[in-house]
C-alpha cells in the first residue's frame, strides 16, 4: 500500500520573529500576494481557491485542512518542526493541535534544521537566527519530543515507533552521534524511534543505516543538477545590448516540469523497502526571492498524474509512504491545495491513481 503524506508548512498566522524581522502581521500570504508574472505565460501569483486565505492560530482551518486531505486520500501531514537550541519558532499551530485534539488526522514531524536567513535558503548570510548543535541540545531536544509529539496518538508511527525526519543531516558536526543520544534517551522510556532523512541538496550516502538512519526520503524537486541560470554568453550579449546590468529576470534559474517529470521517470531505480518515493506538483519561489529564484515552467496536473502513475507503478504491492512536495508551501508554487487556476484537479488525480495503491 502506498501511503500519501503531504508536507504542511505552519507558517500562515502572524508571530512575533516575523513582526520583527518582516513586518507587523507578516504572514506567508504576504510573499505569496505580492507576486508579480515576470514573463508572458509565468503563472503568477498563486492564490488559494476552496480554503482561502486561512489563518493556521484557528481551529476551523486545521480542522479544513485534514477533511480535504483526508477526502481524496492523504494518509496524513508531515508538518516543519523549528528548534533552535530549546527555542521554537510558528509552532502555535502545533501546540493547539495538540491541545484541542483536532483534527483527528495523522501527523509526524520533520525538524527543519536550517538557519533562519533574509535570503530564504538556510545558508550563513544575514542570519536572522542561527542553528546549534550540542549533545545537551540533542537531549532536550527528544526528551521534549518524547513528552509531548511522540505521545499522542494520532502521531504516525512505523512498527510502533514514531517516525522523525531530519531536513538536512549534513549540517550536523556529528549525525551519528545526535542519532545515538537520542536512541538512548529514546530507550530510558522504553520508547523506539523510526528516524529518516530528506534525501536532497547532494547528501545521499552510501549506507545511511551506518549513520544510525531507518529510511531515506526523495526529497523533491531535486533542483542541484537541473535548473540552469541563462548561459553567460547570452546573458553578455543581453547586457551589451541594454547597455547597462541585465535586470533581476536573468538572475532567476528556469526549468522545463514535464522534462524533469521524463527525466525522474526514466532514471535509474531500483526498489528498497526503506527509501521512500517523492513527487511534487511543482516549484516556483519567485514570490519570496525577487533576485536567484528557481521556476518551474509548464507545470500542470497532467505531467504531474504521469509522474504518480509511473510512482504507483513501481511501488505496485509494495508498502511505501509516498511524500508529496507540499500540501501548502504557496510561496515556492507547489500546493496540493486547490488555487484559482486549477482547483483541485492535483488532489483529484492523486486520489485517482493512488485510490488502488
């Protein structure tokens, strides 16, 4: 069987970090409305259709969230998780889902263990607040995830054991070891942990299980290799035409979704049970860099229904969680959720082709 999770990103309701660092009220919809077409055909911006511009502080819209994944088959969400050294940043969201007990859908975790940066991309420029890493920060961390996430029912588990994804593994002085505290402290609750990793940004080793790791994910779009900026020749031959530096447009790297959907189905593949498939409807964060943003073009739900198709084929009776880029990310244009221009047309072929699998 193979079981859809939706990556769900909690940042839609105003909090403090953002009111200081962006703006009073600052919210996801912020970027996501700003956004302008930078050329003939770009589609731009994304706005939401059935949910509208949902504020994540209520109750009604978590609730209407999980009925509509819920309706054409999501399993359940996989919601970032942010902590920075005990500190969390937009988990209102989670703490209420957790207080109120609704939905009642299932949920897991992964920790987005980037830097906070203007620039959007988790590097070391103009840092707004940074990652540190620790053996007692590994301690408090899943002791606080043992006491709270990891307790509550709806929380999937694989085999009985709570699932915890890890976004960028290679960030960490010593995986291994923050892989082992938490197994201990894990163990002196008599509790098991199943830990993955987001598979992308060129970490793929060889023998994850080594590290300490359960499963792999296929963190998609994998855009390190694909996605290419104008080629200097033209873009010197552009500027000496214009006769001063090219505009922001040519900053901007561009790819083809229904050559990269061939590309992901015709590359190499060979099953395991602990790598998990993933897929997304498509990329475009325009709307959050004005400068170097990578833009899917010609994306529709046809190619995407083709790239599913080929998934559910490969993975035909076998059992798999199939992690879908994203339920929500609005800013970076990939969303399960229904918009102006194509409905719900991506969740009805998901829950087409998938409704046997």
């Amino acid at each position: 069987m193979i079981k859809p999770i939706a990556i769900n990103l909690p940042q839609f309701h105003p909090f403090a970090e953002n009111d200081e660092w962006w703006g009073k009220g600052f919210t996801e919809w912020t970027n996501v409305t700003k956004a302008k077409p930078l050329f003939k055909g770009h589609y731009q911006p994304h706005l939401p259709a059935d949910l509208g511009f949902y504020d994540l502080r209520l109750e009604e819209a978590r609730i209407a969230q999980a009925e509509l994944a819920r309706m054409y088959g999501i399993h359940g969400f996989c919601y970032y998780h942010y902590w920075f050294n005990g500190k969390r940043i937009m988990n209102r969201p989670l703490d209420d889902m957790l207080k109120t007990q609704t939905p009642d859908f299932p949920f897991m975790l992964c920790w987005a263990n980037e830097n906070w940066t203007k620039r959007w991309d988790g590097l070391d420029h103009e840092v707004l607040i940074k990652q540190d890493y620790s053996t007692e920060d590994d301690i408090e961390h899943i002791q606080f995830l043992l006491d709270t996430f990891f307790k509550d029912d709806r929380y999937i588990k694989v085999k009985g054991k709570p699932f915890f994804v890890i976004y960028r593994p290679a960030l960490f002085p010593d995986i291994k070891q923050t892989i082992k505290t938490w197994r201990d402290e894990a163990a002196k609750s008599g509790i098991e942990l199943y830990i993955g990793f987001m598979q992308s940004f060129a970490y793929k080793p060889d023998n994850f299980e080594s590290l300490g790791f359960d499963c792999s994910i296929d963190f998609q779009p994998n855009l390190s290799s694909f996605a290419k900026k104008p080629k200097r020749k033209l873009k010197d031959r552009i500027k000496h035409r214009l006769g001063h530096p090219l505009p922001d447009f040519y900053s901007h790297r561009f790819a083809s979704y229904p050559s990269y959907v061939d590309q992901m189905i015709n590359s190499e593949f060979t099953y395991k049970a602990n790598e998990f498939p993933g897929i997304t409807p498509g990329w475009d964060n325009a709307a959050r860099r004005t400068k170097g943003a990578t833009i899917f073009t010609n994306s529709t739900p046809s190619d995407y229904s083709k790239w599913l198709k080929a998934i559910k084929e490969r993975y035909e009776n076998k059992d798999t969680y199939l992690f879908i880029n994203a339920w929500n990310e609005w800013a970076e244009g990939n969303h399960l959720e229904p918009d102006q221009k194509w409905g719900r047309q991506y969740l009805e072929q998901t829950a087409k082709i998938l409704k046997d699998a």
